[in-house]
C-alpha cells in the first residue's frame, strides 16, 4: 500500500506535468490550463491544454483534449482507475465528462471563482450520479492560480 507521503509526492510530480501543458496553452493564446490522464500503472495516457481559440471549438477545454487522447490511447472511452489531473477546477463539461469517462480520481489546482463546477460557482451533484470518482483540490494551488493570473494581467495590459 502507497503512503500518504508517497501518493502526494507522485501527485505533485504529475501535477507539474498539467502545469507544462498549461503554459504550452498560455505559448497559444490560450487560457493557461493544461491537464495529464494517468492510467493504474502510473503511466501518462492522455495531455491536453486549452486549445478552445486555436480550435474554434468551445469543447477544447484541457480536460476534454486529455480524455479524448486517453480514449484514443487505450481504444475505450471508459477509463476506469485512470486520475486526471488539472490545474484548474472544472466547469460542468469537464466534470460531466469524466463521469461518463469513468474516471476513478481528479486532482486539480486552483479554484475557478467564475466557471468551476466542483466548489466554486456550483457543487456538482456527484452524489446523485451512476459514477462517483474521488476529488483531491488545491494541489499546487499558487502555482496553478499564478499562471492565470499572470495571463489575465498581461491581457488587460
């Protein structure tokens, strides 16, 4: 069995693998949120960043990038024991995506005060779904949170 120290320690290592996705984003224009799938083996299954501007497509949320890149990866759009990892908390899409993905853990960031689905604007009704996955917040908080800040900065000028 993984100590707590272990877990968290692997945790941190992945998350500043979410945290080079999202500054590949913040190199595109994009809003500065970048997100990894890891499989059971501790093996990357899918990345993604924001690609919404770059796309044209509302849907290209970090999130959803890296779970159609695991899906694709594993040739299954169910992904049982995977953890997905943001530095941003997910809005309602996001969230409801990785129910029907099946995800087993989400490990995010910072808080979105204006779109987050898990605490902030809303509380995801998980406890009401078929799926329930396990939720790990604030992990690399102020560096999740600097990125976007700084990016929000600069396009205010």
């Amino acid at each position: 069995m993984m100590s707590y120290r272990s877990r968290q320690e692997k945790d941190v290592a992945f998350m500043k693998i979410a945290l080079a996705e999202a500054k590949k984003a913040r190199q595109n224009g994009e809003v500065p949120v970048g997100a990894i799938i890891i499989d059971e083996q501790e093996e990357i299954i899918g990345r993604g960043y924001n690609q919404s501007l770059t796309l044209y497509d509302p849907t290209a949320h970090a999130e959803i990038v890296a779970l159609r890149q695991a899906g694709r990866r594993i040739k299954n759009y169910r992904l049982p024991g995977a953890t997905l990892y943001v530095t941003l908390e997910p809005c309602p899409m996001c969230l409801g995506a990785m129910v029907q993905a099946r995800i087993s853990r989400l490990v995010y960031g910072a808080d979105d005060p204006k779109g987050g689905a898990v605490c902030s604007i809303m509380n995801f009704p998980l406890d009401k779904l078929n799926h329930r996955f396990e939720i790990t917040s604030g992990l690399l908080q102020q560096e999740c949170g600097k990125i976007l800040q700084d990016f929000f900065r600069e396009r205010r000028g």
